[in-house]
C-alpha cells in the first residue's frame, strides 16, 4: 500500500481538523485496497499481494454502497489502493462515483500497469492525485526490492505519463537499511521526474515484510535519517514527509504533523471489506458487509480505534509495536 499524495492529505485534513478531537470524530482519510491483487512481489508488502482472484473483494455495486455511506457519514479522502488497484477495470467508474459524491479521491500505485491512456481516464474520472513508489536510485535495487525485472524502467516511465497529462504525483520510499544511505539520490531522482512530493515510508515488518524485520532501522538510525528528512523541509523544493514514523515529531515543528492517525481520523478498508486502523496493523475493527454498510457506527464503536484514541500519538508506531509483541498498545522504543 502506498500512501496519498500529501498536498491531498493536507488540504483534507484542514477542513476536518477541529473534528478529529472527538472521540466519535468521522474518519476523513480512508485508504482502501480495492484489490489485494498485484503482479508485482514486493519484499515489503504488507498484504502479501499475489497476481491471483481472490474471493469476496467488492463488486462495483458494493463499492458504490460503501461510497454512499462515507459520503453520508464524513465525505472522506479517499486512497484508493491495493495490492494494485489498477488491476481493476472499474476503477475509473469507482473514482468518478466518489468524486461525484463529493469525495476527494487520490489513487496509489506501484506504477507498472499506468499507460498514457489510463492516465488520460484517471484525470477524466477526477482523480486528483496519484503516489508511485520509488525504493532504490539504481534500475537493479529497485527490480529486486519490487521482485520484478523492468519494474524501475515501467515506475519511470509511470511517472512521465502522469507528468504529461499534469496530474499530480508523489514518490514513496520505502526506508530500510537497503537503501538509507541513498535517500539523497532517491530525492533527486524524484526531483527530476516532476514530483510535487516525496514521502518517506519506515518499514513496518507485516504480511511479507515480516520476512524483512532485520532490515527495519535501528532507533538510533532511523532518528538520524529522520533528522537528515527535517532538513530537507524548505530545503528541497517539494513538499517531504514521513509515514509510520512518529517519532519525527522530536525533529520538525509542523502545525499539520499528528504521528500515528489510526483511528483517529484515518481508517483502511481491507479488499474484503474489514476495517482496520491502517494496513499495516492487521488488527479487525468490523466487517463493513456484515453492518450492511454502517460505515460510521463500525468507526465511532470500534474498541480498538477507541484503544487507539487514548493512546499517545506521538510515541511511536502502533502497528510496529504490534509486529514486535502481538499488543497494539506495548508502545514501540522511542
């Protein structure tokens, strides 16, 4: 999964900030894995996203009820995502259905099946933003992190499409010890290739990146790739973030930055219609099919977004921690 562009994220957030307070505050950024199905075999994935059907992901007809209830409930942001969600042909009509809701839909994708037409459609269904995922400066790094040959070259060649038609686009980095110390390449290539944002994702080790749990940063280095991240905000010339890394608080002041958000104003809907409170904590918080679609009672009555509500948001990343002990709220060495 690939986070929103973070311009999407941030012009969302201001409309709903005074609301994500409450304790039954509507959730305003929903990430949802449309389909678990992808062809790529990333190192990382959290779903263990293989190129295969699986059972029970929504129809169109479902996704558009589960569109109806957000809309009711809190017009959302919405990410759609995957796997890749660009393996389903009715994405277009599922953003265009959202947006004409009233919803903001952003769209993240590994890249490798974005061709000039699709984005040409994407733009037409009123997609504002798209993320693409960029793990290694070097074409070779990139292959094997993503486990496919060409996987850089199509990532690329992603990027120069999305540039043409004008669509905005963030690069995500995965950051692990396989590449932290090319961060600064990385930037500058993202740079190169038109992005507005660069977003710097630290490795959480679920579904298949449990398999990688050794290559996750060590506190000491992870506070020092955050601290060389600080120094790039009004340095570099876009937008640069974090995501699964609330310690960064200790190295920016940034009226917007509000560590982890599961379930404080941040949902993910899983391909088979459970929410969770991200896709990088596998923990069940309802089924959306099973409450006929009652997206908002599922969100105000969950007891783990409650848990998560009482916890501090700042002090480290829920679903790491959950990796690490089986408890979401062990905290995580700060």
């Amino acid at each position: 999964m690939n986070p929103a562009p973070a311009e999407a994220v941030r012009n969302t957030r201001s409309a709903a900030e005074n609301k994500s307070g409450r304790p039954d505050a509507p959730a305003f950024i929903l990430a949802w894995e449309v389909t678990r199905r992808c062809s790529l075999r990333c190192r990382h994935c959290r779903g263990a996203a293989r190129d295969l059907a699986y059972a029970g992901e929504f129809s169109t007809e479902e996704c558009f009820r589960t569109i109806d209830a957000l809309a009711e409930f809190a017009r959302p942001m919405i990410i759609l995502t995957g796997g890749e969600p660009l393996m389903r042909s009715d994405i277009h009509e599922i953003a265009r259905y959202a947006v004409d809701h009233g919803c903001r839909v952003v769209l993240a994708t590994c890249g490798h099946l974005l061709t000039a037409d699709l984005a040409r459609e994407l733009k037409r269904a009123g997609v504002a933003a798209i993320s693409v995922s960029l793990d290694a400066a070097m074409p070779s790094v990139h292959d094997d992190f993503r486990g496919v040959p060409g996987a850089f070259e199509k990532t690329v060649q992603a990027l120069g499409h999305l540039r043409a038609e004008g669509i905005p686009f963030q690069v995500n980095v995965t950051v692990s010890l396989l590449n932290v110390h090319e961060l600064a390449e990385i930037q500058s290539l993202a740079i190169g290739f038109g992005a507005s944002t660069v977003d710097y994702f630290f490795l959480v080790p679920s579904g298949r990146g449990a398999g990688m749990a050794d290559l996750a940063l060590p506190p000491e280095a992870r506070d020092r790739a955050l601290a060389w991240i600080a120094l790039q905000v009004g340095k570099a010339p876009v937008r640069v973030k974090t995501t699964c890394a609330p310690q960064y608080h200790r190295f920016v002041d940034d009226p917007h930055f509000r560590g982890c958000m599961g379930g404080r104003g941040f949902v993910f809907l899983s391909h088979t219609g459970i929410l969770q409170p991200c896709g990088f904590l596998d923990v069940p918080c309802g089924d959306v099919r099973a409450a006929d679609f009652d997206v908002a009672r599922l969100y105000r009555e969950s007891a783990v977004f409650k848990d998560l509500r009482m916890l501090d948001a700042l002090a480290g990343c829920p679903a790491r921690a959950y990796a690490r002990s089986g408890c979401y709220m062990a905290g995580e060495e700060c």
